[in-house]
C-alpha cells in the first residue's frame, strides 16, 4: 500500500504565477538559468538555481544554499508567496500542444521509498544527491515535485475530473516551450478521504522523474534524525505529483558523442554494418522516421545514427534469450557498439557521451553535429511505460538516461514546507 497526503502549500501570490514558474533546475545549466534570470527577475530560478547568480563560486559552496534561502524568505516576506491556510491535494493540469495530462499534487512518504512501495528505476548521482540534499535542507521545503506513476484508475481520474469541471484555475503558468500549468486546489474532505483510501489499495507507486530530488528527502530525513532525534511527521512528506500511467508521454533519450576516436566517421559506420543491417535515408532534411514505444523488448534493437550530414537506421536482431535490462536499446548500444567500438565504458560519467532529451526535435541534434560541437547523434526509441514498471518491480535499474517522461512539471508552482 502507499500513502499520500495533503499539505498546505506554498505558493506565488495571485496574479504571479507567470512571473515565478521556471523549468525544473536540472534542464539547464548555470549559464542558461543566468539568461533567464536576466529576462525574467522573479524566475524561481533565483531559488532552484542560486549558482546561477554567484558564478564566481564554487556552486556547491554552502553560500548557493544560503542564497537560495534568503531568497525565498525575501519572496515569502514581500508577499509574492502565500501559504494556503488549509491543507489540501491539488490537480495539475498542463496543455501540451494537442495533448492534456493530468496528474494529483500531494505528498508522498519517504518511508515508502526505503521500503520499496515508491519504486526506482534509475541509479541516482552522488553529486546531484548531494547537492539537492543540501537544497532541501537548507530551504527547509521541497521546492520541485517528484513525478510518480500508478496503473490506470477509473475513479481517480474521475475525482480529478470533477474538481476541474466549471471552474477557473486557481494558478496558471505558461512555460517557454508554449505549455500551459494550471492547477486546481481541492479541499472537500471527502475527495480527500476517498483518495487517502484508493492509493492505501494501490500496491506500488513509480518514479517517472525525480529520482534525485527522492533520495534527497530521503536524505534530510537521515541528517535530521541524527543521534537518535525525532523529526516532524511534514519532514517525512515529500512533494510529488501522481500521474496515471496513460496520463504521461515517453520519449527516448538521444546520445551525442564528442568524438569517434580511435575511428574514422567512415570506419564508425562500417562497424556498425557488421554488426546491424543499415539503411541510409539520403536528404537528412527529409529523413522520415517514426519513435515509437518499444514494448516488453519483443522487437529488434533499433536506433537512429546522425553521421557526416545523413541519418541512418540501424538495427540490430533481437536475442529472445535475452529478456532482462540487456534486451533494451540502450544497453544494446552500450555493450555492443560504445564499449568495444569506442571505449564507452561508463555511461555516467563520460566526457566524451552527452545526451538529449527525446521530447527535443531531431533538428537539434542535428544542428548540434553539423555545427561541429559533436561528432554524431543517436536518436533512440522510447520505452513503454509498462516496461518501465516491470524493471522497477524486479529491483533493476535501467541504464543511465533511458526515459525521458513528458509532462515536465514547473517548480515555484507549489513548495511543501517540512515542518
């Protein structure tokens, strides 16, 4: 069973929602959030991303984290944030182009992610842990949401729906890439109980993203209850938003590498025909492939290969010996063309391997290639959702970067104080 709980959130004042929503402060550098910050001076980029405005500092130096404190109380102390007197879950609702998803705000229990019912699928970094740690604690509040998933349910969607219908958003925020964030605050007692109730009988709950941010409350609570001390029962909440399994969107995540050595761009290439049967699309300005989900790994491995101006289909047979994690596309690239072709032995931490999210246009890597800064660019298919859920169940851990989840939730939407 998993639990979910209300809190009362803070939140920008009315009318400034606009203004202070930002991406999430892991899909841009220092540099661009410098360049936001710029535009838009309210940016909660000033909070999430404090390194962006003391460059000159080590950004994981305790003065970062003691900016993005004192920026916030200055935020809270101006009025431009407001706590919500009650506590409460929240719809959050995000109009991407033709599409609608819709997800639960609320928060989840850490406990449950130590004891499995929050489950993982990806590794987390020690220096992004660490650095986030720090941000939590030193805020005192969870200033980004965690991303879960859960199976399809009839009567959450249906809860969600009425809490929408006839009604204006209480908040609402358009992001840079033209998505609209919306949310709805819901108070009655009881849809408050009766979702208490349907998520104690769901057996499990999924990270789509946030896998940091997780391990990070996780950690507070840790620091906190140091030498035995007991910590506020807030402290063990974190901030999530809950989304139904059909209510999200995969992508895949494209690889870039900076270079090929020891090979030649025509050497990479005949190593690859070895090995896969290879179909040149000609005019990359009209190459035409689809990126689809890859479900339960039944079908041939196939990738997308940007080389000297032409993009490649390559595919590899699928082993049907093989079920497990190696059946998927990216631990098939990893093994058997940036191990032994280039010696990519470490897909976290090599310089020479960069990586796209997949909900970006093939355009840009190709603009990334052809401008020279890399060598080439692998578009990868996306993984379906249920796979995801499976290799969480069996205690695996996909390769780095693996899936990239639309939608992408804003932070300064909604901040849960710890205590």
């Amino acid at each position: 069973m998993v639990h979910i709980y209300p809190f009362k959130a803070v939140r920008p004042a009315p009318g400034k929602a606009e203004e202070i929503a930002a991406v999430p402060y892991d899909v841009v550098s220092a540099d661009e959030a410098r360049e936001i910050i710029e535009k838009n001076p309210l940016s909660f980029l000033r909070i999430s991303r404090a390194d962006a405005l003391l460059p000159d500092k080590d950004p994981y130096s305790s003065e970062v984290y003691e900016l993005s404190r004192k920026i916030f109380d200055e935020y809270l102390d101006s009025g431009l944030f407001i706590q919500d007197e009650t506590a409460a879950m929240y719809v959050y609702r995000v109009h991407d182009g033709q599409r609608t998803y819709t997800g639960l705000a609320c928060c989840a229990d850490t406990r449950e992610y130590e004891s499995g019912e929050i489950r993982r699928h990806e590794l987390t970094r020690y220096d992004k842990e660490e650095d986030r740690t720090r941000h939590i604690d030193a805020m005192n509040a969870n200033t980004g949401p965690v991303v879960l998933l859960h199976g399809t349910h009839a009567e959450i969607r249906a809860i969600l729906k009425r809490s929408t219908e006839s009604r204006e958003p209480d908040m609402v925020a358009q992001a840079a890439n033209g998505s609209v964030h919306e949310i709805f605050t819901i108070t009655d007692e009881a849809d408050l109980t009766r979702l208490y109730e349907i998520f104690v009988s769901i057996p499990a709950l999924y990270i789509a993203d946030g896998h940091h941010r997780c391990k990070s409350a996780v950690n507070v609570v840790e620091k906190r209850s140091q030498g035995g001390g007991k910590v506020p029962e807030e402290t063990h909440h974190v901030l999530a938003v809950v989304f139904a399994e059909d209510e999200v969107k995969v992508h895949g995540y494209s690889r870039l590498l900076t270079d090929l050595a020891p090979l030649t761009p025509d050497n990479f290439l005949k190593k690859i025909s070895d090995i896969a049967h290879v179909t040149l699309y000609g005019d990359a300005d009209r190459a035409q492939f689809t990126l689809v989900p890859k479900i339960g790994g039944g079908n041939d491995h196939v990738f997308h290969l940007y080389l000297k101006g032409k993009w490649y289909e390559c595919v590899i047979p699928r082993n049907p010996k093989i079920t497990d994690i190696r059946a998927l596309d990216v631990s098939v690239l990893q093994e058997q063309i940036l191990i032994p072709f280039l010696g990519i032995t470490d897909p976290r931490g090599d310089p020479r391997l960069w990586y796209l999210g997949g909900a970006r246009p093939v355009r840009d890597l190709m603009t990334k290639v052809d401008s020279g800064e890399y060598a080439a660019a692998i578009a990868m298919q996306p993984v379906d959702v249920r796979t995801v859920f499976s290799i969480a169940d069996a205690g695996g851990i996909m390769p780095p970067k693996s899936t990239w989840f639309e939608p992408k939730l804003l932070s300064g939407l909604l901040i849960h104080l710890l205590e």
